[in-house]
C-alpha cells in the first residue's frame, strides 16, 4: 500500500507545484493581450427617414459684405472670411459626391425688374466672387425678405438644408421700424414661412478682417475701416437632423466658433460607469439598459463613489464645454455629483473609459432601494450673443466686432421656437440605475 | 440557472468577492465554469476509481486508502483549477478595462483567491464523495469502498 500512496503523494507534489507556480492577478498583467474597448449601450438615432437630399448655399453679395472679399495679391493669405467661406463652399460642392443636389444662390436687393433678392448662380461663379472680389455689389439686402424666400425655397423640397452666410445687419428702409422688439417681430413673421416644429436653426459667429467701406445698420454716414476685425456669421436652417448632420460634415471649420442652435435636438451620448477610474468602495458597473451601478456595500462612513463617462462627440463644442454644469438629480438617495472633466484635462483614463469623452464623478452613502438617478445637460446660454451686439453701429471703429441689432434679430428667432419641446429641454436627460446587490 | 446555484454556493463561504469592481467576473465566468470544470474532475476521477480500475481493468487498487488518494487528487486538482481560471479570468478583464488595483487590493484579491482555492478544494471532494456513492453500484471489486452502504 505504501507504494501506491508515494506514487499518489508523489502526484500531490506535482500538483502544489503547479498550484503555487501560478502567478498572481494583478503582476505581470501588462503583457496580456490588447485590451478590447468595453461594450456600450449606444443610442441609435432613428434611421435617416428624410436624408440628406439638397444643400443649398446662399452668399450676400450687397456692398456692406466687399471688405471681406478683398482682391489678393499672388502668395497672400486672404481674409479670414474667403478662407472660411471658400472651405464651406468646397465642402458642400463635395457633398454632390454622395447623392446631394447643391445649389448655390446670390443674396442682392430687390429691384424694379425682379422682386426676388435670391439669384441662382453656380458654384464656380460663388467662389470666384468670394476669392476675389464682389462685382456689381448690390445696394442692400434685406434680411426678413432673405430669410422668406429662403425658407420658401427649402420648403419646396423636402430633405433641403440651407446654408446663409452674411453679416446679417439688419437695415430697412424704413428706419422708424429699426427698433429691437420690431426687428425681432419682422424676423420671427419672416420665419413663420415655415412650421417651427419641423425647422432648426444653427447660427455660427465669426470674425474677418474688414477692407473698405463700412455701411452701418443705423443708416449713418459710411466708414472706411483699414483690416479691422468685424462679424460675420453662418445660418444653418432646415430640418433639426439634417442641419446637425450639415455642422458636422461641412461646418467643421467653425465648430469652436460662438454659436447657439435653435430648436435643435441631439441624440442621447452613449454613457456608463466606468470601471477601474477615480472609483472607491463596494460597487461594479452594469451595462444596462439603462447603466448604472449595483452596489454591495455601503454607509455613511464609507461612501461609494464611481465615475460616469459621456460620448459628447454628437453635441455641439459650447455644449462640450459646458459640461461642468451637469445637474444630478438623487431620487431618493442622498448622491451629489462631486466633480466632472473631460478626458483631456482630467486624470489618465483607463481602457474601460476610453469611449467616453467627458466624465463626473458621483458620490453615494445611502440606498435604501434600487433608484434611478438622472444625469442632465442644460443648453450652454450663448452669452458670447450680447458681446457681438449693438444698438449703435455708427462709428464701428471704435465699437469693435459688433453686429447692429444682433440681439434682436436673434431675439425673433428664439420667439419664433418659443413653445416647442426643444427649446425647454436638456441636452441630454441620461438615466443611471443604482440598485443594493 | 448553473451561474446563479454556483454563485450562491461560493458566494454562502467566501461572501461577496473583493475587490467589488471584480464581482461581475467571477459571477459571470470564474464561479460557474469553476464550478463546472470541478463536478466534472470529480465525476471524471470517480468513473476512473470505480469503473476504469475496478471493472474495466483488474487492478489491486480497490481498498479505502486508494480511494482516500483518489479523493486527495480532486482536492488538489480542484484547487489548481480553480486558481488558474481566477487568475486567468482576472487578469484579461484588468487588461481589457486597463484597471489598476491598489495595493490594498491586490492584497485583498490574492487573499480572496486563496480563499475561493481552499473552498474549491473543498468542494471538489465533496463532489467526489457525493459521486462515489452515485457510481459505486457499477464497480466489480470496489462496490464497498469506502464504506459498504448502500449495497
């Protein structure tokens, strides 16, 4: 018997061998294979119903808009407005690549023979005028009217998304109408061309060097300003997915530029907890639907605290940047949101946030129950809008990069959404499930 | 069904697995497939005692103290098994999530996982005691080893 126990110890032996042979978790993991991005639960937005059918581009060519078009000499840069505008014309032009019609129109006044301000042109001619100067500039264009015939023209085709650039003064000739509640009636009557709930707007901002004459919106006497930096700005109209569609792919230039988007609604960012990241106590991510947390220990001298990771690459940058002003609501838990950054400014990210763009970290010391806790964005106020406006616009020098009126014409246009669900809600409203183990 | 009988068995000695970021391993891979692979060690050992040696074959070794070898072997094999899923199923979800543990918890970790070794090693000659008594009937010259009920 003795012999078949050696042999059997002997096998023992063996085996601790291999038992204590083995290595630890945790030493030596960093040549294990390369990590595998964790699965998230994405929010789809509903299949493109109305695609992207048209573009259409429309340039104000009045002579309020020559200094920013001017003629350059072999090897110059040109103004920051021919740069821009030349890429978003570009951009747009190479839209036609992928099914999408383009069209590119003339913004000049109405005149005895014609009472439309829009006057088809091509690109080839749009270009040239911007890379080199306005012939035959117009006298004036009028802003309501502009904004009529645009949305008529969009509203004749359906999948139609209009691009504006100009520097949107608003003049009349009727100067005892040039006041900010009037301004932002007539613009608001000129939208009412189309249904609220079925258009967004976006409005980019930029500044360009400024060559020649200045007519201010005031209607006093013309300056002539010598590079000075003035406003001009980009209005993006038509159906909310397609114009953030539009932002994305052809606006990407002005994407850190002040803008405020009306009416406009995103899809919810993918998000979850992140394992392995500023996190403390008993707890583990769940993928959800929705995500969240189960928590296996807690109290109030040990507090559980993880962090939550937002995919914000779908919202618009001002909306990025305001992500320090998430709200949490608790439920019926005592959880306080402790602080948020983005995943370039804040602590190295692991490979399981490496999804997420923006993170919060929230603190929790009391569940009672399963709860759900809701993680909300509010619209980043676009204050850069009081900045770049002005009631007077006579002497332009020394007022700087003002645009008359601004505020109203912009006033008209949050009057006009006045009502619709957009313009009350969130960002993003994104629930996160923590319930006892 | 398999995960949540197994989980509950390692989890009513061990309790909940620590560090917590960790659970949803062992409650989705490590405490099922461990659980798993060890009924099937035991079951595999027992048919080896009982049936290859004690029927198929005609060997000597059919008396207690074999068996007591035998039983010895599905402890040890239980507790390798079950340390080298842990540590294999820990460390592909530490690389794949690039979790770093603190050195607080890469202690209590390696506690926790020789906890669950022992427990499994545990387990393992349960299930071979348990499946003794269930194979036992097909063996020639081990029908009373280790103790002659019920035949």
């Amino acid at each position: 018997m003795s012999v078949y126990l050696k042999g059997g110890l002997s096998w023992l032996a063996a085996s601790l061998l291999v038992v204590s042979g083995c290595t630890a978790p945790g030493e030596g993991q960093t040549e294990k294979q390369a990590p595998t991005p964790p699965k998230t639960v994405a929010a789809t937005a509903s299949p493109a119903a109305s695609a992207l059918k048209q573009v259409q581009v429309f340039v104000d060519v009045s002579g309020g808009m020559n200094g920013f078009v001017p003629v350059n000499k072999p090897g110059d840069a040109g103004s920051e407005f021919q740069r821009t505008v030349t890429a978003l014309l570009s951009g747009v032009e190479g839209q036609t690549g992928r099914g999408v019609r383009t069209s590119y129109y003339y913004v000049k006044e109405a005149t005895a023979q014609s009472s439309k301000v829009l006057q088809p042109a091509s690109y080839a001619d749009v270009s040239q005028t911007v890379s080199s100067g306005i012939r035959n500039a117009a006298k004036g264009s009028d802003l309501t009217t502009m904004l009529r015939e645009v949305l008529q023209r969009q509203q004749a085709q359906p999948g139609t998304v209009s691009i504006i650039v100009s520097d949107f003064i608003y003049a009349p000739a009727n100067t005892k109408n040039v006041w900010g509640g009037k301004v932002s009636a007539d613009v608001k009557d000129a939208l009412s061309v189309a249904d609220p709930s079925k258009l967004a707007v976006s409005v980019f901002a930029n500044t360009s060097a400024f060559r020649g004459r200045f007519y201010p919106g005031r209607r006093t006497a013309p300056e002539t300003l010598t590079g000075q930096q003035l406003p001009y700005y980009v209005w993006v109209l038509g159906p909310a997915p397609l114009v953030a569609q539009v932002n994305r792919t052809v606006l990407g230039s002005l994407a850190g530029q002040p803008q405020v988007h009306f009416n406009a609604t995103f899809p919810t960012p993918t998000y979850g907890a992140v394992t392995g990241y500023q996190g403390q106590g008993g707890w583990f991510a769940v993928a959800g639907p929705p995500p969240g947390v189960q928590v296996t220990a807690v109290s109030a001298q040990e507090p559980v605290k993880f962090v939550v990771g937002f995919d914000l690459k779908n919202l618009p940058q001002p909306a990025q940047a305001g992500f320090q002003t998430l709200e949490l609501d608790p439920a019926n838990t005592d959880a306080k949101l402790l602080k948020t950054w983005a995943a370039t400014t804040g602590p190295a990210v692991p490979a399981a946030g490496k999804s997420y763009s923006h993170f919060a970290q929230v603190q929790l010391s009391r569940l009672p129950s399963s709860q759900t806790l809701h993680l909300r964005l509010a619209p980043a106020t676009p204050s850069w809008v009081a900045a770049y406006s002005t009631t007077d616009d006579s002497r332009i020098m020394q007022q700087g990069a003002k645009t008359f009126l601004l505020g109203s014409v912009l006033q008209g246009v949050t009057d006009f959404f006045a009502g619709q669900p957009a313009a009350s809600a969130p960002l993003f409203d994104a629930p996160l499930l923590v319930k006892p183990d | 069904m398999l995960q949540k009988l197994f989980t509950t068995l390692y989890q009513a000695v061990l309790g909940n697995p620590d560090p917590a970021s960790l659970i949803p391993v062992y409650r989705q891979s490590i405490f099922p497939g461990v659980g798993l692979y060890t009924f099937f060690l035991a079951l595999a050992l027992a048919l080896l005692f009982y049936v290859v040696l004690n029927r198929v074959l005609t060997t000597p070794y059919f008396k207690s103290s074999h068996w007591a070898v035998v039983l010895l072997l599905s402890a040890v094999l239980g507790a390798t098994i079950a340390w080298q899923k842990a540590a294999a199923d820990i460390n592909a979800q530490l690389a794949s999530t690039g979790q770093q543990l603190a050195v607080g918890e890469a202690a209590t970790l390696k506690r926790y996982l020789w906890g669950f070794t022992a427990t499994n090693a545990l387990v393992a000659a349960l299930f071979f005691v348990l499946l003794s008594f269930l194979v036992k009937s097909l063996s020639v010259s081990a029908r009373t080893t280790p103790v002659r009920w019920p035949n």
